[in-house]
C-alpha cells in the first residue's frame, strides 16, 4: 500500500520565481495538509484543503497557495520566492474526522 | 495560543541507557498529543499519541503518558539501541473549525552511542 508521494524530492529556484509541489496522498485518504519545515525546528503548518477547498490555513502570506483536485491530490505553489522560502515542505494526508496522520519524505525546496 | 515546548537538545546517550525527552504543551480546551520521529532524510512517522488525560501511548518500547496537571507528555524509553539515533518531535492537534491542524515543537535530536 503506497503511502503519501510528493514530488520533487528535490529542487533549487532562484530568488522571484515560482514552484509547484506534489503531493498523493494515502490511499482511502481524502485531506491533504502542507507543513513547512525549516532547517533546524519543527514543522508549520501551512494549510488544509478537503473536498477540493482549503478548510484551515496557518500564517502564511497569500503567496503559498494550494489546489486539491477530484482525485484528492493535491500542489503547493509558492510565488515570488523568498531566501527564507528554503526549507522541507511536507505533505500530510489522513481520513477527515480521523486523527492519525501520514506524511510523505517531504520536499527539499532551496531558494539561491 | 497553542503551543509546545520541547527540551532542547542535542541528546546523546550510550546504548542500553534510559532515554527521556521532555514536552509539556499550552492549549485551549483538550487537545491530543503525539510524538512523531524523523529519521535522516525523511519525513514523519508517528511513534506514539494519546487522546486524553491519563492516557498512555506506547510503541516500540516508546512510552509517554498525557498529564493535563502538569500539561506534559513526556517520552520515555528503557533501554536506547544506536538505530533510535533520530530527531524526534512533540505535537497537539486540535480542531479549529472543521480542520485539525499539528502543532510541533521544535524537535530533539537524539544520537545513541554503540
């Protein structure tokens, strides 16, 4: 059973461009979440989208955006990247209403 | 807000030692508890969670008990092998709204010796 997939595992943008990352979820799950992790501390949630619509979202500015499709998947875009964007992003999924998250390896976005 | 708080690390420990990490949290209401272990290169896995006060959550000789006097969820371990060398992170979840959202500390890494 295939857990949660997110691609790329790897990539470098530079300062002002755009990124998009992947993410599948669990199979059986339908809630995508997106959590940031920089270098050193614990991950921040980013935001939550069910039934293809954000649900909740951290303090994050308008740049993050997400999408989930009819599929459950789900991207993270980010415009206009920052230095302080380089971090892991880790894509969470579970069954709404259902505690028990499962994140995917995460990935690894660095800004130069 | 919510919040939590982890003992700060690195924490290094020989084989066979007995491991505690501490947590203790702030939240509104009755939030759970977890903790999660990230190995290199990877992403979260969850090792043990609690639901309410009391509760001990137990896996792979982890141990942590859901104290809502003190607000700790402290992780426990008897005897530490080199393959535990992980960072590992505290969490709440609660409900705001109809989302559940983690909240995580800022992780200890822990280093097991041969």
């Amino acid at each position: 059973d295939a857990g949660v997939t997110q691609s790329p595992t790897h990539l470098i943008k530079t300062r002002g461009q755009q990124v998009t990352l992947r993410c599948s979820p669990k199979s059986g799950h339908d809630t995508v979440s997106w959590y940031q992790q920089a270098l050193g501390q614990g991950p921040q949630f980013i935001f939550q989208y069910y039934e293809e619509e954000e649900r909740q979202r951290g303090n994050f500015p308008d740049r993050f955006s997400g999408h989930q499709f009819p599929n459950y998947s789900s991207e993270l875009n980010v415009n206009a990247l920052l230095l302080g964007d380089s971090a892991l992003y880790l894509c969470a999924s579970s069954q709404t209403n259902r505690q028990g998250e499962t994140f995917g390896s995460g990935t690894r976005l660095t800004v130069v | 807000g919510n919040s939590v708080t982890q003992m700060e690390g690195p924490v290094t420990l020989s084989e066979e030692a007995f491991l505690t990490i501490n947590c203790t949290y702030t939240a509104t209401g009755y939030p759970s508890l977890f903790w999660y272990v990230q190995y290199p290169g990877e992403g979260l896995q969850l090792l043990l969670k609690a639901t309410k006060a009391d509760d001990k959550g137990s896996n792979k000789g982890f141990e942590a008990t859901y104290r809502k006097e003190t607000t700790s969820f402290h992780l426990e371990k008897g005897s530490v092998q080199v393959s535990d060398s992980a960072v590992y992170f505290c969490a709440l979840t609660y409900h705001s709204g109809s989302a559940r959202q983690l909240t995580f500390g800022s992780g200890t890494q822990l280093t097991v010796l041969p």
